[in-house]
C-alpha cells in the first residue's frame, strides 16, 4: 500500500516555487477548512444513523486528493465524481447543507429532488464545473466522461458557440474520478482505448484505497491502476501519495495543466487510506482486521494537514478555534436539513422525458413532383439532411465512415460530404457507441450512432439502462440525453442466428427512452427527423427486410420522399388499411394491430377477406398511440396483435392484455396474439427460418379463427 510517488518532469505544477509562505499558508488552510468539514459531516451521519437512513458513502481517507482536484477545476469545466466524492463537491464550491440535503433524500435536494443517493451530483451551476448526472459509478462512469471529452474535441474542431470557455478562451477539461476497484469493469477499457485512439481532453482520477467492500487488492487484480495504464499507449500518467496535500495539489495542478495545454488524457492514480465504511450499510469492521485499519489510520490526511499547517506558524488555538465553528455550522446545517421538506407523492413522475419538439405532424408528406424511394435511401437522406443543418450533428458507429458507408449502405457518401469528423468509424464497441452520447449531449453535440445489428444491442445494455435512461429523471430534468440510437433488426433471407434477432421488448423494458420501428420509407424520414429533435434518448429498429423491399410483398415500404421539413410525432400511430363501413356495421371485421414487416404479413393476409380487416402500424412502440388502438378495437370487438418477436413474454401479448383490459366491455372474443415461435435464436437455413417466423399463410389463418369466433 501507500507506494511512492512517480513524477513526469513535463508535469511541473505551474504555481511550483512562486508561492509566498502566506499564499501557502492561505491555501492550506483553505483545504484543511474543507477536509475537517467533510470529516465533521461523517461523523454527524455516523451520530444520526436511524436519521440517515439511506445508504451512503463519505470521503473520509480521500480528503487530500479530492479536494487538490475539486479546488483546481474552473467554472467552464466539466466533472465526472463518483458516490465518495463529497470533498471533491466542497471544494467545488457545494455547501454542507446541500449535500446533506441529498443524503436525506429532500425536495430541496439540488441534484436530484429527493431522487438519488448521496454524493450522486449533477450541477449545471455556472459557478461551478458542470457535472452531468451519472450512475452510481463504478465504472460505468468513465464512457459518458469520456463521451464528454470526445464532445469537447469536436467542438474545438468546428468552432462551434456552444462549447464553453473560460474568460480568456480557455479551454475545458474534463474530469473522471472513480475508485480503482471499477478499472477492472470491462467498459473502462472501451473508454480509454477511444481517449488515446483520439488524444480527448481528460484526466482519469483513480483513487485506490485497496478495497472493493470486502474484496482486497490482492484478490481482486493482478496490477494497479497506474501498471494497468501503462499498455494503454498515448495515456500519459502518474502516481501520487493521496494522503498528502501539497503532493495532491502539484500533482493535480501539473495534470491538469498537461490536459488543458495539450489536449490528451492522463491517468493520475492517488494511493488513499479507507476511514470510513464502504456504505453505511456495510461496516468496516465487519470485513477488515485490525492491523488494516490501524495501517489506513496512520495515513489519515486530516492529521497530517493540520500539522503541517502548525509547521507554517498557524496557531494551535486559531486551529480550534476553527474546528468548533466548524462542528457547530455542521450541526446547525444538519438540523436544518433534517427539517427540510420531503417530496410530494405527486411529483414521483415528474422529469421522466423533457417535452418533446415535434407534437404534430407537419410539412408534405407527397409531394406533387417528389420521387419514390427505397427505406434506406430515405434513412440516408434524413441523416444528410440534418447534419447539413445541425452543425453540432455527428453520426458514428461501426463501418459507417467514407470507405464502406455502412454494411447497408446506409451510410453511404456522408463521410465524404461532411468529414471524418462528423461521420466516422468505432472499435467493435457497443457500450462506448451508446454510453459515449450521455456525455456528448451534455456538453451540446447532437450524435446519432449506429448499432451494427440489433442482434449486438446487448454489450450496449448496461449503458442505456444504467446512465443513458435514468438521466433526465434523476436529475429533476436537468439532463435529457438527446440521442439517436440506429438498430438495423428483424430476419430474413437466412440471415443466421446473431444477425436476425427482435429486441424491441428488451428495449422496452427500459423506462426512460423512445422506440421507434417505421414500415415505409415516408415514416422513416419523417420519424427519423422528430427522433432526432426529440431532446430525449430515441432507439430507432429499421428492419433491413424493408431496406430495399427485397422481400416479396413489401413493395409498400417504397414511397414518395416526403418534404425536408417533414416530421411525425412520436407516439402516433397510422391506419394502413379501413375495413369497410359495411362489415363494421354488419360486426363482421376485426383489427390487426401491428409494426414493422407485420404490415405486409397483415396486408397480404386481410387481401382473402376483404373489406373485414383494418390494419394499424403504430410506428411508435413507445410512446404508443393507445387512443388509436383503443378506439380501433372497440370499433370491431376482435383483434390480433401481431409481431415478428418470439411471442412469450413479449411486448405483443404484454400490449394484449392492456388491450383486454381497457377494451373488455366491446370485445367479442379474445385478444388473440402471434409472433414468432419461443426458440433461442434465429436458425440459419431459410426453411427453418420460415418455420419460425410468422407469415401472411399463418396470419391468414388466424383472422379466419377470429372472425369465427
């Protein structure tokens, strides 16, 4: 534990030696202010344990390194901490009481309004470095971090308004704090692979106190932090004593000093002694011996801050002095939060999405002279229509750049028309490609990314759970994630087991983002375009059967290019064929409720019974046109619900069974259901394949049951 520092002679702190005994003294005092505050703070939680009684984590060990890195940041910044950072939020500028106002979970708490633990902060205060939100960072984290510095770097490249700067111009970093625990989390590697492959403006904070609850170093990982970045070529990096606060204030000063000069990331790792508990729910002295904690104890920074503060000729009793306002501000802040208002019960759904842009349909959907386009081409010229007109646009993903253009061509010439820079290739990365937008949002660029097929969602799950779908709500609105998340989905023609496969109920267990599937090339650019001004997160499933209408009896999914100004709001679904006035009036018809290539199975099928089958694309899975399908079902009294997924616990008979309840007293017979066969995969070989999958003969065979029933 506790090795020696390791200093890079390009990293000399810029305030190194011009500091007067009094500035120095000014300085440490000013640290020590903050260090006992967080120490005061603890120790009042531990005092209150039935009071506090949402999980948390202190900074107690940390203080020195958090509060050389918090003191350092400036305003136009950018700060990514972690759930024991509350030192770190001191010295940014955030009161005591502010804190303890999240740790009581209290309408008043600014981060979150009541929402999220403790030490989990977002701020978009212009006092301070913009922070913003995050999971619980154990090393999820790092990719949204360092989808800010990609942010950042694009937007120094362009000259856009929107990338903030200090008075002089300066440039912002951005800061990634996680405790070293988390390096070994696969998506940590993802992102410092994308930081040196594109030299981004970020210093990576490791603080590594040996322990991960109750798992040791020694158990845990064959190398540090610092030894593991070593093969990480282009990181530059260093190792600091973080229990000393002068080392801690060099070190961070020189690192980010390198960072804000040169433009590159850089790995700082803070050897800290653990005081505290992991959480307040797992005590330290239920897994750690004796002889550890007295090794920790003998590197508290507290102690050896206040003496070197007695060294510079601070007075012993102005010391106490200090400390007992200190410990009686802390008090009175703590009553005070604990008297603080709880949130109402009726504001538990607010913030889930911001409002969204586009709420009604609007520009030519036909134009008198337009042109018939395939699915893909439509996709390809809505993204060149918007990157044309959204400066802060990008789009990247796997093959999307100038050589291929996607592996559907769906992508193709736009690199070349707007530059590597916006249009461009990724590592076989899909928890980057995802998680990178929530930083990219946050600091204004506008990406649309790619997922190859939707089959490789699942390595990009974690991402759009964990940081991409919580945002907006756990930061009382504060950070929608504006993103565009393209999925080719959906099988045919033999495409194999890990090319074919439906996520869309996957995706729609998440709460806290959109779902998009268009059958036709009209919805496909209208829905592309209200996608990409929604401010919330989009998942968009273009199945590539419709691509190019290759697939007998989708000759459909070709249409008139609508106008540039097109959009359809989400959440509005289509009629895509009436049954006739006659049959509904006789009783004798039934509803097809349905998406994707579900519409041409429906089409072909209703042609043997015409005039007593009305179709709906909802061409939104969420938000849902439930007014459209209410409305429509009640209207016949019978209806299937179809899908090309694997039926059984799906989003099909999830949606039936809503259907059956809002609509009991006008059905006639059940709310009938089909999709694909329960098998774990796609098969290869196209006869089995069409075993699976649903068809307009089984379609066909199903309305005849319905309309007997």
């Amino acid at each position: 534990m506790f090795k020696d520092s390791v200093s890079v002679p390009t990293f000399k702190a810029a305030n190194e030696g011009k500091e007067r005994p009094s500035a120095k003294q000014g300085m440490l005092l000013k640290a020590y202010r903050l260090m006992y505050q967080a120490a005061c703070m603890a120790a009042v939680y531990e005092e209150n344990r039935p009071v506090c009684k949402y999980v948390h984590s202190t900074s107690r060990g940390h203080e020195a390194i958090q509060i050389a890195a918090g003191m350092q940041l400036m305003p136009w910044d950018y700060a990514s901490p972690y759930y024991r950072d509350d030192s770190m939020l001191l010295a940014m500028g955030f009161t005591p009481y502010e804190l303890m106002l999240q740790l009581l979970a209290k309408a008043d708490d600014p981060a979150s309004a009541g929402r999220s633990y403790y030490c989990h902060p977002n701020s978009l205060d212009p006092d301070k470095p913009c922070i913003p939100h995050q999971s619980s960072a154990t090393g999820m984290q790092v990719i949204p971090a360092t989808g800010m510095a990609q942010g950042i770097k694009y937007l120094e490249q362009s000259g856009a308004a929107v990338l903030r700067k200090g008075p002089k111009g300066e440039a912002p970093v951005v800061l990634c704090s996680l405790g070293d625990g988390s390096v070994t989390e696969g998506e940590v590697s993802e992102a410092w692979q994308s930081a040196v492959l594109w030299e981004l403006p970020i210093i990576y904070l490791v603080q590594d106190n040996e322990w991960g609850i109750s798992v040791s170093a020694d158990e845990a990982r064959a190398m540090d932090a610092y030894e593991y970045a070593a093969g990480f070529k282009g990181m530059e990096r260093m190792r600091v004593d973080g229990s000393d606060f002068e080392e801690c204030l060099h070190a961070m000063n020189a690192a980010i000093s390198y960072v804000r000069q040169e433009r590159k990331p850089i790995l700082v790792h803070a050897c800290v002694p653990l005081l505290g508990h992991h959480t307040s729910g797992v005590r330290k002295e239920w897994y750690r011996p004796a002889d550890d904690l007295a090794l920790h104890g003998a590197k508290d920074p507290l102690p050896l801050l206040r003496m070197r503060l007695l060294e510079t000729g601070m007075s012993a009793d102005a010391l106490l002095s200090l400390e007992a306002d200190i410990r009686k501000n802390i008090d009175l802040d703590f009553d005070r939060a604990k008297e603080a208002p709880e949130p109402l019960a009726d504001t538990v759904n607010q913030h889930v999405f911001a409002p969204a842009t586009v709420t009604a349909e609007k520009g030519i959907r036909m134009p008198e002279a337009g042109t018939k386009v395939m699915m893909v081409d439509a996709a390809l010229h809505a993204v060149e229509e918007i990157l044309h007109d959204f400066r802060e646009a990008i789009f990247f993903g796997q093959d999307v750049g100038g050589r291929l253009g996607g592996v559907f061509r769906e992508a193709a010439t736009l690199a070349e028309k707007f530059g590597d820079n916006r249009v461009y290739n990724t590592a076989i990365q899909e928890a980057y490609i995802i998680g990178s937008t929530s930083g990219l949002s946050a600091v204004g660029v506008k990406p649309i990314v790619e997922i190859q097929f939707a089959d490789y969602l699942y390595p990009g799950f974690n991402q759009l759970v964990t940081e991409i779908s919580k945002s907006c709500y756990l930061s009382a609105g504060k950070f929608p994630v504006q993103t565009l998340v393209r999925i080719p989905i959906g099988a045919y023609g033999g495409g194999g087991p890990y090319h074919s496969g439906s996520v869309e109920s996957t995706l729609l267990s998440i709460k806290g983002i959109k779902v998009v599937y268009p059958s036709n090339a009209a919805d496909m650019k209208g829905l592309m375009k209200a996608a990409f001004l929604d401010p919330n997160p989009v998942v968009m499933l273009e199945h590539k059967g419709l691509y190019w209408s290759k697939v007998p009896g989708t000759q459909g999914a070709i249409t008139v290019e609508p106008a540039k100004d097109y959009v359809i709001p989400l959440g509005k679904g289509r009629v895509v064929q009436s049954a006739h006035p006659r049959d509904v009036k006789k009783g004798d018809t039934i509803c097809i409720i349905t998406y994707g290539m579900g519409v041409y199975w429906s089409l072909a099928a209703a042609a043997a019974f015409p005039g007593q089958v009305e179709i709906i694309d909802l061409r939104t899975l969420f938000p849902l046109d439930e007014e459209l399908v209410f409305n429509t079902v009640n209207k016949h009294g019978k209806c299937l619900v179809l899908t090309e997924e694997q039926l059984n616990n799906s989003f099909a008979q999830a949606f039936a069974g809503r259907i059956q309840r809002n609509c009991f007293k006008s059905l006639d017979a059940p709310v009938f259901t089909l999709g694909a066969l329960d098998l774990p995969a796609v098969p290869m070989n196209v006869i089995l394949e069409n075993a699976m999958l649903p068809n307009p003969e089984k379609v066909r065979a199903v309305i005849k049951e319905l309309l007997a029933y």
